[in-house]
C-alpha cells in the first residue's frame, strides 16, 4: 500500500494529520470502533482526564489492530469525539499525545471529524477514538 500525503495552501500544515490523503493498492481495512477508557468491569483508569484517557485508548486500539497484523504505518484517518467539558487546553494536550504517538509513521493519516458533543455513552467518558487501517 502506498499512502500520499496533501497539504493546502490556505491551510496550515500539523503534525497531526493531512488534509487530503491519496491511498493505492490497498487490499484490506482494518476499523477500530470506537473506543473510550471503560474497560470490561466498567472501570475508568483516567476519571476526569481527558488526556490520561487518549493515552489509555491510543494503548488499547493499538493492542486491538495489533491483533490482526496491522502497525501505526497502516492508520490511514482517525476520528475523534470529545465531550464539551474537555477545555481548549486540554484539546492541545490530546492532539500533543496522538503527534507522539504518530511521531513515526512516515505518512500521517487523514483526520476525520473532531466533534464536541454533549457526552458520551457512560459519565466517565470524555474521549473516544477510532481509526481506519489499510494495507
């Protein structure tokens, strides 16, 4: 598979996805539903930390498409949903911890929607993930 990058030039480039993002001859995707810090037992590693919680899913979503042979080179777009109390602060802070994160992936991913809602399925949520693989 063969990932190209594209900028625009009225936009600024991040590091933390492309504005356009061409992929080709890619056989198979690989979804990663959404995912929260909310494990099996209804625990929450990172209560009212929205950032600990990036941290906590990016680690699980990793283990998730590790599982089928997929690595961060594979991550073709990300989706991101947080809840309105999480702060323009901590929104840096969160997009901080997904550059470290993709700080090695040679072509970086297309960013999907980042949407700030109400709140999520369960309280302790305040950030949720998913990603799209293809190889």
């Amino acid at each position: 598979m063969k990932k190209t990058g594209y900028e625009h030039e009225n936009l600024k480039v991040t590091p933390w996805f492309h504005w356009g993002l061409n992929v080709e001859d890619a056989r198979e995707f690989f979804f990663v539903t959404g995912q929260c810090d909310f494990d099996k037992n209804g625990v929450t590693k990172c209560m009212n930390d929205p950032v600990g919680q990036t941290r906590v899913i990016l680690e699980q979503i990793e283990q998730t498409y590790t599982q089928a042979g997929y690595k961060r080179n594979n991550i073709i777009g990300i989706n991101w949903c947080v809840t309105k109390g999480v702060t323009e602060e901590q929104t840096a802070e969160i997009l901080a911890v997904w550059a470290e994160f993709i700080k090695d992936v040679e072509v970086k991913p297309a960013g999907g929607i980042w949407k700030r809602i109400e709140g999520l399925i369960h309280p302790n949520m305040l950030v949720e993930l998913e990603l799209t693989l293809g190889r």
